[in-house]
C-alpha cells in the first residue's frame, strides 16, 4: 500500500521517505494513536514574494506589507475547502486553518491518517528515543494534486540537530600554537566593530528552538554578570510546544546560547524563542512559518540554529520551507541560519562526498559559518577557518548545494563546482564569525557556566548585529544576501566585511574573496551599517560611460579632480579632551592639503564641474563619546569653489579613557576613506595635574 496509490490518488511529489538510519523498527504504531498532521498548499500568486533577486540590491528592505502579502500569497478559498472535504470524507478533523500560512492542520487516528494518506506508519527505536517512521511516498487525491505541496507530522524522526560544541578540554591534544579562551557576546561584538550607542530598541529577535529551555533565574544571572539589563525574554508555543528546561548537556545548552549571544549583542530588542516539540520537519517548517507571520511579536530578524544534511531531507521539506523563506525575503525578514558544525561533509557518514546544510543552503537565508578568533588588548590578532577535525571538535560547514542553483547574486562570487561531481550550485556560507569551541562563547546554562562554540554562536551573533542595523536604519533589512555580493568589493575596502583566507573545512579552502568555509567574511559591524545608511539615502545617479549621451542632455566631458578628504575634531592644546564637555569635529572636501587637518587624498572623475558632487560623510565615536549630532551627514561638494567645504559634528565624553573618532567618506554608495583621530579623554583634575607638572 504504500507505494502503489489506490484508484483516484496519486503520489506527492517530493514526499518520498528512505528508511532511518541508526534505528531499528520494532512494530507498527498502534492505530489508534492521535496524530496532527500539517498540510501545507500551494502559493495561488504566480510572482515571487520577495521580488526579482537581481533587481534593486541596492535597497535591501520590505518589498510588500503585510496586508499585500495577506492579500496576494495568501491560500486560496477554494483550496481550503477542497482540503476540508478530504478530512471529512477521510473521518479527520481540521484543528486549525491558517490561510496567510497557506497550513491546515488535520487530526485523527494512526489508522485514519494511513488509510487518508495511503501509507503505512512503523514505530522506530533510537538511541534518544523513538519515533514514528515511513518509507516510499505519501499519496493524496487526484483533485488535491497540484494544491497541497507537502505533509508533515506523519513521520515524526528527529530530522534537524543543533549546530553548537562544548569546549571540551580532554579532546584537545596539547599544542604550542594553541591557547584556548573565551568570550562574552559584549567581546566578540567589540571585536567585530558592532556599532556602538544602540541596544535593538524596537526590534524583535526570533529564535527556532526544536526542545530545550531556560529559566528566567539563569537569564538574569547572565546579564547581571555581563553588566548588561536582561533582554525582554518570550516562549512561543509551536505545536504544543513549550520551554521545557531541565537538561544541561542536551537542547538547553542551545537555547541558552542563543538567547545570550543574540540578548549580549542586542538587549534593548525583544526576543521571542518559538518552542517546537520536537526536531521533526513539521515542527521545524511550522516553527518557522509560524515567526515568520507572527503579527504579535512581529521579528525583523530569525535565527535558526538547527539543521541537517541536505540529503536527509525530502523534497517536499525543503521547498515547503523554501516558500516560507520567500515570504519573509518579501515581507523584510532577514533569517540567518547555522551552516554546520562537521565540515564539508556535514557529519554524513554513508559516502565520502561532501554535503551542505540545510536550511543555511536556501539561497533566501543568510548563511554563517565559523571561523576561530584571536584577540590581545581588544584587538583582533588573526582570524582562521574553524577546523578542529583532527582533535573531533568539529568544523565550519560549507561547500555547494545539491539541491539549490546558484543564484544570480553569487554569479560574479567565483562559486567553485562542487568537488563530488562539478556542478555548479549555490555556494554556503555567505558570512562567518567566532565559532571555535577553543576560542567559544561564555554561557550560563542550568545554573552552570560553560564554554560553547559552533556555527549555532554565528547565527544569533549575526542576528543580533542586524537588529542594531535595523534599529539605526528605522527599516528592516530583510533580504540582505544580493546586497551583500553585489557589493562585496566596496564592503571589503571599507573593511565593513573582513576577509578571512587561512585555512579549510575539509574539502574546501579558504582564499581571498568568497569561500565555501567563511563566505565573504566576518563583520566589520559599524563600517557594515555607514555602507547601508549609504545605500538608503544617496540619490539615485544615472550609469553613463564616458561620452555617452543621455536623454535631454547634451553629450558631457570627464573631468579629473583631485581632492583631500580632511577632518579636524577642535580639542584641547595638548591633543585632549575633557570629561563632560562638547567639542567639534569638521570633516569636508578640500582641494589643497591643509597643514591643520588629517587628510586623505581623493581622485574623482566627474562630467560636469559645473555642477555639485555629493557625498555622504558618516561619524563613529568610541563608546564613553557620545555624539550631539547626528551621525550622517550630505555634503554637496562645489568643484568651482576653491574655498573648503565641510560639515561639522558635535560630541561630548562621558568617560575618561582612550578615545576615537572615526570619519568615513563615501560618493556614489562607494566608499572613498576614513580619517581616524585618537586622543586620550580625562577630568579636569587629570589635565590640571598635567599642567602643572609642565
């Protein structure tokens, strides 16, 4: 029965299951077992909620409301009610109609939803557990064909585990060139730039969890230790689903990593952790699909820490999921996921071929890979690919997808073929971060402090990173991996994404520009925000080739100017400031060097001197400075004025210490350079005693 449809059914496409591996089968369920199943329908829009990939990459952000995506991708009526007559007809009951989810969730008996589904359910015993299971495909009614694209629940296996690695010292083998350490989330984020002055006020941080859970008491126990305020935490139910601590060394260990490193990075921002019952594909696709259109806590952001090889997973899982992705590309959602913790083979042990992870494979999800990261004095000393396979801490994932195409933003990326067979597909990771357990995340979990590492630290970090950014932007990001490519030469000059070239993950390498161990890099975090700023506010200018004409406008010629970008912070005579008083920094265009300013030489071509040339001059300030101004500013440069042209910043310390100023110059979305300025804050007690010993 369950590979031959009956009359009038016909197969589910992509809903073949393979026997599980590392179980035994021990009988067939008990046929009255209760079951929920979630049907999932086809999308009744013909255009792809998140727009033409390669169009407008420039303006990452929404592309739809929430009503017009209600209104447009949501299921059709008469789909609904087709699916509603097969559950009766079938003695099933709808538990739950979801159009904007495009789910119905259907229950009834093991026996029911065999002879409903043509298939036969066994029961299964694994080392965790046991688990419902199925071989061969689903069948569904010939009039259902084409309107249900997937079925989820019937086989409940354990389909996605968490990404992370506890730092364990027995398993590292002594070696002079390492020293293991740790970091807070605050660290990490100050070694990757994150700007500073924001907290993710106004945003919601999602998270997947498949199990697992925390207490508030570890939580505030963290925080305070970080000397932070603890983040507004939430539990989402999924499924029945529910924050279920208890277990240190299992799911909890997950949660509370990702609650404290994206709730480190990001406290001002509400976190909202949807709690699936377990690791099935349906409780993971309704996890997701239920935060992506969860209208109450409405995330900007997803992280998802939890995966497994793509060829684990049915066709039917990850197109579903798939879809789910789009809508949140269309409706300004970034989701960042983790890309594995077990090199390039992904911890397949059947074949000895490479394999990417899903879902950090969708071309709609940012995917993070892992990197060790050293530091001394606050400052980054090296960064290298995560590769601890010889001691079995594992390593970063990454490589080519089988199953997804490479996308047209990866076009220019130099992907590499898949070394299994040389096709070409989508290239994983799209950006890295801090993921040695050697070099790991300090957590407090179950009242227990422990070091934990893994690409599962990566996501939330990244996570976390993007609620800053929407935060300042007053705009989610949402879609951010065309943008990310189609200016990787501009972000990587600017330093707003860190090349990381040493190392590999197995069978891949690491070597300047994209790689499928780190991606385009790791996060220069502040640099990274100046660069989206900049994309968001600079006027759209024309793309005309030296002479070429363009409508109502007279044929122009180029013209070569040399410039100085110069800044110039007013501070006390012996390079100073004090403590509680407000200061200048003018930062502009001139076009001769000046002895009073830091300069920078500048070289612009432009076809009419005549006219204004525009640029956008962006202010970072150390963190005991707080600025009194905003910190963008629109320069209109007029190349026949010889005069300088500046605009001007206001800042204030509030705290004595080394300091920093740092001014980035961008023209055309390009940036052009940065002028940094150090001087040493103090009280006025300290600069009285200076003087006097003068």
């Amino acid at each position: 029965m369950a590979n031959i449809p009956p009359q009038g059914f016909t197969r589910l496409a992509g809903s073949e299951r393979k026997p599980p591996a590392n179980a035994r089968q021990i009988g067939p369920v008990d046929p009255n077992e209760r079951i929920e199943v979630s049907v999932y329908l086809r999308d009744p829009a013909t255009s792809n909620p998140a727009g033409n990939m390669s169009e407008d990459v420039q303006h990452p952000g929404p592309r739809m409301t929430r009503a017009e995506y209600t209104a447009t991708h949501s299921a059709a009526p008469e789909d609904l009610a087709k699916v509603e007559t097969f559950a009766r007809e079938h003695h099933l009951t709808v538990v739950e109609t979801d159009p904007i989810g495009r789910k119905v969730v259907l229950a009834g008996t093991a026996a029911e939803m065999m002879t409903a589904f043509a298939t036969e359910l066994q029961s299964y015993e694994y080392e965790g557990g046991t688990f419902r299971g199925r071989t061969g495909p689903l069948h569904i009614p010939n009039e259902l064909d084409q309107i249900v694209v997937g079925v989820f629940g019937l086989d409940n296996r354990p389909q996605a585990r968490p990404h992370l690695r506890r730092y364990d010292a027995k398993n590292i083998p002594p070696r002079a060139s390492v020293t293991p350490t740790s970091y807070t989330p605050l660290q990490v984020a100050q070694l990757y730039d994150f700007p500073p002055g924001l907290d993710g006020s106004g945003q919601c941080i999602a998270l997947i969890e498949l199990g697992g859970g925390y207490t508030d008491k570890d939580l505030n126990t963290y925080f305070q230790q970080l000397g932070i305020p603890t983040p507004q935490v939430i539990s989402v139910s999924v499924d029945g689903g529910h924050n279920s601590p208890g277990d240190p060394n299992g799911a909890d260990g997950e949660v509370a990593l990702d609650i404290e490193v994206a709730g480190g990075v990001a406290p001002g921002a509400r976190i909202a952790v949807y709690f699936a019952p377990d690791a099935s594909d349906r409780s993971f696709i309704d996890a997701v699909t239920q935060a992506i259109h969860d209208t109450t806590n409405n995330p900007s952001v997803i992280s998802i820490s939890w995966g497994a090889p793509e060829v684990d997973w049915t066709s039917q899982s990850m197109q579903t999921m798939d879809q789910a992705f789009q809508a949140a590309a269309g409706l300004g959602i970034t989701v960042c996921a983790a890309a594995g913790d077990s090199g390039s083979g992904d911890g397949v042990t059947t074949d000895q071929l490479a394999h990417v992870d899903f879902p950090a494979s969708d071309p709609f999800v940012l995917g993070c890979g892992g990197t060790r990261l050293d530091s001394a004095n606050n400052k980054v000393t090296g960064e290298v690919v995560w590769n601890e396979l010889a001691s079995n801490e594992g390593a970063t994932g990454g490589g080519v997808s089988d199953v997804f195409g490479r996308p047209t933003w990866q076009a220019n990326a130099q992907v590499p073929p898949s070394i299994n067979d040389h096709h070409v597909g989508r290239g994983v990771p799209d950006v890295a971060g801090n993921a040695n357990p050697l070099t790991g995340y300090q957590v407090y979990v179950d009242g227990q402090s422990t070091l934990i590492g893994g690409t599962s630290a990566v996501a939330p970090l990244w996570a976390g990173l993007i609620a800053l950014m929407n935060q300042k932007r007053k705009q989610a990001l949402g879609y951010l991996n065309p943008f990310l490519y189609q200016n990787y030469q501009q972000l990587l000059q600017s330093n707003a994404l860190r090349d990381v070239t040493t190392g590999n993950n197995g069978g891949y390498s690491a070597g300047p520009g994209w790689d499928a161990c780190t991606g385009l890099g790791t996060p220069g975090g502040s640099t990274l925000l100046a660069s989206l700023i900049v994309s968001d506010t600079s006027p759209e200018l024309e793309k005309l080739t030296p002479g070429a004409e363009s409508p109502g406008k007279r044929r122009t010629k180029e013209f070569q100017l040399s410039l100085f970008a110069t800044a110039r912070a007013a501070l006390e005579e012996d390079n100073r400031a004090l403590v509680g008083k407000t200061y200048s920094v003018q930062a502009g265009i001139f076009q001769s060097k000046s002895e009073h300013f830091e300069v920078a030489p500048l070289v612009l071509d432009v076809r009419n001197i005549d006219e204004p040339i525009s640029f956008d001059i962006l202010l970072y300030v150390s963190k005991n400075i707080k600025l009194a101004t905003e910190w963008y500013k629109h320069l209109r440069y007029k190349p026949r004025n010889p005069e300088p042209q500046f605009v001007e910043f206001t800042f204030q310390v509030i705290v004595s210490g080394p300091s920093s100023l740092a001014t980035y110059f961008y023209h055309d979305r390009r940036w052009l350079r940065t002028i940094e300025i150090e001087f040493d804050a103090v009280e006025q007690s300290q600069l009285a005693t200076v003087s006097s010993e003068v």
